[in-house]
C-alpha cells in the first residue's frame, strides 16, 4: 500500500514538473507598475524567492509561495506573471494567487491533468469544494497560461471555453438591494450639519481635523473610495476665488480604479460643494505652513487603510453607528438614482467604465419612497421611529439657569418663539436661521414640554398651510423644504414626548 501511495505521489510530482520544464524560464525581475505611489516596482530574482513583497494601495504585503511542492510553487509564480501580462492590476493578480493557495496540491494536479475533454466533470465537484471565490479565478488563470504555451492539451483556441466556466454565484449588491448599504436620512443629515460646522469653524482647527473632515468630505459628497482618496495629492487640487462669491472655487482630480484594464482609467474631476470649501483653503494654508510639496498626500495618510479606519472612526462620533466609507458610496449612488440620473451619469460619477455595472442602483430605486417620506416628515412610522438629534431634554428650571447666549429664540416666518430650549454651544455662534435649524441638532437641548414644542408644531403648521394657501408651496422652494423638514423633527420632539409620558 505505501508503494503505490509513494508511486501516486512520484507520478503527480512528474506531472508538474513535466509543465515547469516547458514554461519559459523566469526572468531575473518582475516589473509592475504601483498606481498609489505612481511608480514602477521590481521583485528581484523571482525564481529563488520564498514570497513577492508586493506594495498595494500604500502597503506592503506578502505573497508566500509555500506549497509542499516546489514545482507548484512555481507554476503559480507563472500564474502571477501571466496576469501582470494580461494587464491586470498587480493587487488584482495578488488576490487570485494569494488565495489559489487553498487549492490542494491533488487538486491541482487533477486541473493540470484534466485537458479540454476532462475539464467539465473536473470542475463541477472542483466548484463545490467551498473555496475563496478568487481561488476559482486563479484556477482559471492557470488554464490560460497552460492555454498560452500549448500545455497539456489546451490552447489559444480554448480560451472561450475557460472563460464560460462559471464561478461560485456571489451576489456583491446584496446588501445594497437589502438597504442595509445605505446610511439613514438622519445620519445624512448630521453628516453635512458636521461639514457645515467644520466649514464654519475651519480658521480655528487644527490640521489634523481638517484632514479628518477633508476625507470625510470625499467620501460623502463624491462616493470616493478610501484609496481614491489617499491618493489625493497636493497637484490634484485647484483653488481660485471667484468674483462675487465670498467662497473660493475649489476642484479635486482623482483617478479611477478598480478597472478591469488598467489602460481604461481616466481622471475624475469633482468641484467641491462650495459652502465646504473652506476646508480645503485651510488645510492648503496648513500644508503651505509646513511647506509641504505637491507630491505630498493632501490628508497625511500613507494608505487606503489609514483612511478607511479613519472614516469609520469620525462616522462613530458623528453618527453615533457603525458606518463605512463604502456606506456612504452607495449612498451616494442612490441619491443620483433618486434624483433621476442616467446610467451614464452614474458611472461618471462612479467612475465605472461601463455603465451596466450600477444598475442595481435602479432597482432598488424604486424602493426609496419612504427615505422620501422619512425626509418629509410624512411617514407616520418615521415619526415614531425617529431618533431624536440633541444632547438631552431639560427641565424649565435648567433652562432659566443657561446664560443668555444659550437661550434660544426667534421669530422664523414672522412667529415669535421662545423658550423651546438651549444650545451647548450658545445662539451667536451658530450659522444658521434660529428655531428652524434647531429642531434637529445635536447641540440642541430640547425643554421638557410637550406642550410648549405643540405650540410650535401649531404655529409652523399654519405657516405650512399659508404658503400652500399662496401657491408658494411648491416642490422646489428651499424656504417650503426647510419648514417640512422642520416640522417632522419637532413631530419627532413631541412624539418622544408623549411617549416618555405613556
């Protein structure tokens, strides 16, 4: 019984070297180009080494080539080159080599040995063996290196054949098609309170924080990818002022990735929303401070992880959730969806180059009537749902005890109102209408009473119906928008209320 393990193993063992023999030999470097430092990088003395180190998007990682096999090992430092060759990006070939690891040794011997004729009853069982779904995608490659030199039965002309071989069903939009991918209307809302601040108070941040609101910017206003936005430089970004706009005009060039062909990327040119540019003007006078140059990354950060955890982080303060810079992508998306964007417009701003790619965008658009609502107040189980942005309630006595500054009051639409509650921060330094922008802040310290925030759901609402009355109640009117918006909030002020009270 050993003898005919041994010879088994003998025999499998020939076979690979039999398909090493007649690959060409190694060179003594591989060349790559690496996109986030926009440089060309070498592996030296491919042959003897035990692993690539690779640099991918700022990092730098291993790829081990530890098989029980030397000549396995070799076959997939092929398989490696050969995708390098196809122009496929080098983290592209480290993900499919990376995990073709988890493929057995007898398993690849059986993929070498199966030929055109064997191939199909080979991978049926092959497919069900459970591996990461880019260990399929390096079997595959491996085919068409085999395909290339004439190996083992295959060639150029089977090429179609092994591209029809299908792979594990993955649905990668699920948890957009879900909802689960995109952030709620009231995290939204407090992600550009926070940038509207930011902007306010950028004279008085320290370059850290700017960096910090600059990367959430990207991701929120643009839908960038954490790697799109480390490789910002400090050359992909304009400031000029304008005549007759207090606001400086400032665009962003950034670059596309994650193409299936390197030679399909293109420059992505975004302006930036101009009540935020502020933010760029001061981290730029913070970059010009430390004399940093144009080849300098514009947020200090060294690779795409850095930005990720940062974005994570700050959304955990803001929102007070667990979010994601890919939240806030797909959001992104969905809101041009909802705005009635073409597929061509969303793959611009997406930077995809083919415009099929977001199409689940569109199907689930037609399942956003009630973000809709939610974002007019007119969904009754929003309105019982609603998670109340303010700091606490306080009782009438607290109140009296706020100094002056702290006390809110005004007259919106020409209602006099007062009392409603205080702020943390104080009236005089806030940016925005009294009363209107309160209901809704998480600086805002609501008074404990029903009563008084009824009074004020009455008083708008017959403001609401004065304008509806005028015919200035149309869709398109900011001042109808934010009253709408106003009285859901102070709808969700009473309701908890009232509930607190049941």
């Amino acid at each position: 019984m050993d003898k005919q393990l041994n010879l088994a193993l003998r025999i499998d063992e020939d076979v690979l070297r039999e398909v090493v023999d007649q690959l060409p030999d190694m060179p003594s470097v591989i060349k790559y180009y690496d996109d986030f430092d926009d440089t060309l990088r070498s592996i030296r003395n491919p042959s003897e080494a035990e692993s690539f180190e690779i640099h991918l998007a700022g990092r730098l990682v291993s790829l081990p080539f530890d098989q029980s096999s030397k000549h396995l090992a070799t076959i997939m430092k092929q398989v490696f080159m050969h995708l390098l060759g196809e122009d496929l990006s080098s983290g592209t070939a480290f993900q499919y080599v990376h995990a073709g690891r988890s493929i057995e040794p007898e398993n690849a011997v059986k993929l070498l040995k199966a030929g055109p004729a064997g191939i199909s009853s080979f991978w049926a069982p092959f497919l069900s063996s459970d591996l990461p779904k880019h260990a399929y995608a390096c079997a595959k490659s491996l085919l068409k290196l085999l395909s290339k030199y004439r190996l083992m039965g295959w060639s150029e002309s089977y090429l179609d054949a092994i591209t029809a071989l299908p792979l594990p069903f993955n649905d990668k939009y699920a948890v957009v098609r879900s909802g689960k991918a995109f952030v709620s209307v009231d995290d939204e809302a407090a992600i550009v309170r926070f940038l509207d601040e930011a902007s306010h108070d950028c004279d008085k941040m320290s370059g850290l924080a700017l960096q910090r609101a600059g990367t959430l910017l990207c991701a929120y206003q643009f839908g960038m990818r954490p790697i799109q936005i480390a490789m910002l430089k400090w050359r992909d970004v304009r400031i000029r002022n304008e005549p007759n706009n207090p606001y400086s005009a400032v665009h962003l060039t950034f670059r596309m990735v994650k193409q299936r062909s390197d030679s399909a990327t293109k420059n992505l040119l975004r302006r930036v929303k101009s009540d935020w540019a502020p933010i760029f003007v001061a981290l730029k006078r913070h970059a010009n401070g430390r004399g940093e140059e144009t080849t300098d990354s514009v947020f200090g950060v060294q690779s795409a992880n850095d930005v990720t955890r940062r974005i994570t982080k700050l959304l955990s303060i803001v929102l007070e959730v667990d979010a994601t810079a890919f939240n806030l992508r797909h959001t992104a998306a969905q809101r041009l969806v909802d705005a009635g964007a073409s597929q061509e417009e969303l793959a611009e701003f997406l930077g995809h180059t083919d415009i099929t790619t977001a199409l689940v965008y569109y199907e689930t658009s037609a399942n956003q009537a009630e973000r809709v609502n939610k974002a007019l107040g007119i969904s009754e189980i929003y309105q019982r749902v609603a998670r109340i942005a303010h700091d606490r309630f306080i009782e009438p006595e607290e109140l009296a005890q706020l100094k002056e500054f702290q006390q809110i009051g005004g007259a919106p639409h020409g209602v006099p109102i007062a009392g409603i509650g205080g702020c943390t921060s104080g009236q005089a330094a806030c940016p925005y209408n009294p009363i209107l922008s309160c209901y809704g802040c998480r600086k805002f310290m609501p008074i404990h009473d029903v009563q008084m925030h009824s009074k004020v759901l009455a008083d708008f609402r017959g403001v609401a119906r004065f304008f509806h009355e005028s015919s200035r109640g149309d869709a398109v009117s900011p001042a109808y928008l934010q009253l709408e918006r106003t009285i859901a909030e102070v709808q969700a002020v009473v309701a908890e209320l009232e509930g607190a009270s049941s």
